[in-house]
C-alpha cells in the first residue's frame, strides 16, 4: 500500500529518486532489500520516533524530515521545508531501484570520490542542524511584537509571507496592542504554522484560570497548534509588591505553571497558597479559588515557562512542557540545558525532554550604523542595572554571568552622569552585541544566526527593524528564511 502511494499519490520527487510519506510507522514497506545506509537509517528513524512519540504530548504537530538518500544535492536541501506539513509524521528519500550500469545522479547532485556507481556512499553526510533535546532538527521560527509598530492586518500579512519563506512557527510577545492571543487566533486562520506567546507577564496580568480559558480556546480554534508562554513580568521586591505577592518567584511560577497544566489537563484544580501562615493566593478577588473548566479531550496546550537563573531553568524542567530563553549566548545555552535536565531529572523525565526555545534578535539593514543603533538600544535597555534592584537579579545579573559585568558597569556609570542612550550605543563593545545577537547586512545574517542558535530546539528570529513599516520586517524574514540559515 504504502508503495503505490508512493508511485501514484501525490509528492516529491526527482529522477533518481522517490518519496514515500508515511502517517504510519511502515517506512520500509514496498521497498527493495536495504542497503547499509538505509539499516543504518532505519535505526536512527526508530530512536527518534520514540523520542518524538513520548515528546508529542509536550510538543503538538511535530513536523519532523529525516533524510536518508546517497547524495547531498539542491534537491534534498530544498526538500527538507517542503516536508513539514501538519499530516505528514515521518518521511524518507531513498533511491529507487535502477540498473546499475545506467545509473545517473540527479541535477545538482554530487557523488562522493571514489563511490562505486549504483550504490549509496557512505561517507558523512552534511545533515541538518541538530537540536539538543526531543527534536532531531532545530526548528525555526519568526517572532514579531508592537515595538515594529505593524497593525493588526500587517501582522497578518507578515504572518503569511513567513509562511511562505519557510518558516514553521510565529511568535509574539503579550502586553502590546493588538493583543498577542488575538494575533495568535489571526495567524492560525491564515497559516497552518504552530503559533506561541513569549511570554505573557503572567503575574502582573493574569490569573491562572484566565490564562487557561484563553490557551484552551487556541488549541481548539488551532486544532493543537498553540504554545503558552509564561513569565513573572518583572523582578525586584517593588514589583512584587506591585501585583500583591511575595518576592517568591520560583514559589509563584511553580503555582502558575501546575495550576495552568491542570486546568488544561482537564483537572479540576485548587489555587495554592504562597508564603507563609495563611499565604496569598493566586486566584484574584471575583474568582473561584476552586475551578475546571469543564471540557474533557482538549486539544494539546503545551506551557513554557521563561527562565533565566538557576533555579527557574530547574523549575522548567521540573514543571513545565518547554523552557523560554532570552538574550543568552551558545556557551549559556549549554548551561541553561544541563541546569533544564537537572530539574528534569527531579520529576522523573529523560534528559532533553523539555524543549529549549529562544528569541533571537537581529536587525538586518543595508544601514548598518542604524541597524546598530536600533539593536543596541535594545540590548542596553534589557541589559543595563536600574536602581535599587542587585546588579545579580534579571538581565543585568544574566550578562553579568555571561562575562559582560565590568562593560555594563562602565555603561551605568556613563548614564548615571547623564550621557543618552545613542551615546552609551556607540560605547557598547562589538563583542557583546555579537554574543547575543545579530546587526549588520543580509549576507552575513544566516551564517551569525546559526552560530548563535547552537544548542536550541526552536530558535525563533525576533526581528528589529531600523526602519518603520512592513518592508524591511520583510526583507529581514527573507534574509534569515530557514532554508539559508541551515545551509549557512
């Protein structure tokens, strides 16, 4: 059966080679005796097939391509995006049977040196980019928020040509206009790409039920294709003191993150008590301090928690479907998974069961003294101390431990005599804007991003602009489109 879809259905191919799509776990069937490639392949497609299936509770529409094929060509590179389409599980290139003595590769294709014709090579191969965790392969995906100043239909439309570019999930903060789960209803109208919040502020603006009806309405109206993102909203006992909690982050985030999975889960849950004696609730005044939310077979909302320190990553891992980075370098990326996996291993998951997902910011302009400005602008004002919050707390604290502690202090100094922030820009290293991100010209772009994404499960390119409008958060989707960062 699965043959003569192969042959008749609908799919890729080319003349040396034939696609065969399976929902089904029959990759095999219908083909002739394997070669050593293909039992090798075989293996690996087995291993990550249990990797995936134990992970698609946590991760909804996994789209995944494994390639297996004798050549390392134009045609499999530009198959790769074409494959991850919501119905399609698993898929293999192999070569189709032909006679030896007649056998020619494919336009495009080349043969490994000294590789008998008519039989697969089996020399390395260049492959895609390898994820760290559940995913065999780093996805991509592109994050657009209210500081590109882009109305509701330009969101839309940006949504679009990301989709067309390649790109397979749209990301959005929340506490902008228009709001980010409207945005996200909108994008899963118009594209069939995984949408996702980064983050929402839960505790400054939510309370755990609220955050759930409105992730159980996505995973209906997108059919499982909705990420829920979480963060504390701000750090420092002032802000605690704000939103009428104790400064107890890690004791809030656990309450956020298991009451919002229960509710979704199906669960009837109770809203927990942080501090001490009575403690402060998280359901707010008007709310039911005991609720469900009465619908059993929800689609999948996975909740990701945004975590920078120690012991929130272990938290994520301990608690949370997925783990939120931000603004951190390769090197602290390898940190965050060990520390991920720490608290992973505390709840009894495998290592790299919590997927690792980070906005990437970049400014891509032909300009590039104001691509640095923008970018820059943005840093500083993630990285730079405020006063009387410890320079060890949040961002500051952050990049501090990424070894940038004497140039920020320098900075803060220059600011606190009252120097402008395009002045304090022009001061910033190089070094340090090109640790966390990328600024400059198209065709460096894909290589930067793909350095900096190493050791992520979903990189998403969180796109600055130095100029307004719709256009250049275009070209910069265009120049960092997925094809081009893993060919980088």
């Amino acid at each position: 059966m699965l043959g003569e879809r192969a042959r008749h259905g609908p799919g890729l191919r080319d003349p040396a080679h034939k696609v065969i799509f399976s929902t089904r776990w029959e990759p095999w069937a219908g083909l002739t005796r394997p070669s050593r490639a293909e039992t090798w392949a075989r293996k690996e497609l087995t291993r990550r097939r249990d990797a995936l299936n134990a992970a698609r509770r946590r991760l909804p529409m996994v789209r995944v391509a494994t390639v297996c094929t004798e050549y390392t060509s134009e045609f499999t590179d530009a198959l790769l995006p074409r494959l991850r389409s919501r119905d399609t599980a698993f898929a293999m290139v192999c070569r189709a049977p032909q006679p030896r003595s007649r056998h020619t590769p494919p336009d495009g294709a080349r043969r490994c040196p000294g590789a008998p014709l008519g039989r697969p090579d089996t020399a390395p191969k260049r492959m895609p980019r390898v994820a760290s965790g559940i995913l065999p392969i780093m996805t991509i995906g592109v994050g657009l928020d209210a500081r590109l100043g882009l109305p509701f239909d330009q969101l839309r439309a940006a949504a679009r040509e990301a989709k067309r570019l390649g790109f397979e999930s749209l990301w959005t903060p929340a506490g902008g206009v228009p709001d980010s789960f409207h945005v996200c209803a909108a994008w899963s109208e118009d594209t069939s790409l995984r949408t996702g919040i980064s983050v929402v502020p839960a505790a400054r603006m939510w309370t755990p039920l609220g955050l759930a009806i409105q992730a159980a309405t996505l995973a209906q109206l997108s059919s499982g294709r909705f990420v829920l993102g979480l963060g504390t909203g701000g750090y420092g006992p002032g802000f605690w003191e704000s939103v009428g909690l104790p400064d107890r982050p890690i004791a809030v985030m656990r309450e956020y993150v298991t009451e919002v999975r229960g509710l979704l889960a199906g669960q009837q849950v109770t809203a927990g008590r942080i501090g001490d004696g009575a403690g402060v609730s998280l359901a707010a005044p008007g709310w039911p301090r005991t609720a469900a939310l009465g619908m059993a077979d929800l689609p999948p909302a996975p909740v990701y928690l945004a975590a920078l320190g120690p012991q929130m990553l272990r938290l994520a891992g301990e608690t949370a479907d997925g783990a939120l980075l931000n603004w951190a370098t390769p090197e602290h990326i390898a940190v965050s998974r060990r520390r991920i996996d720490k608290g992973a291993a505390r709840a009894g998951r495998d290592p790299g069961a919590v997927p690792m997902t980070m906005y990437i910011r970049v400014c891509v302009d032909d300009d590039v003294a104001a691509a640095r400005e923008a970018f820059g602008t943005q840093v500083l004002g993630y990285a730079m101390g405020r006063p009387g919050i410890p320079k060890s707390a949040g961002y500051r604290g952050l990049f501090a431990q990424m070894g940038f502690d004497a140039e920020l202090t320098e900075l803060e100094q220059r600011r606190d005599r009252g120097a402008a922030m395009p002045e304090l820009v022009a001061a910033v290293p190089d070094e340090m804007l090109h640790a966390v991100g990328y600024c400059g010209p198209p065709a460096t772009a894909p290589a930067a991003f793909a350095r900096l994404s190493t050791g992520l499960d979903e990189a998403i390119v969180r796109i600055i602009t130095a100029r307004p409008g719709l256009e250049p958060v275009v070209e910069t989707m265009a120049a960092l489109a997925p094809s081009l960062i893993r060919s980088a």
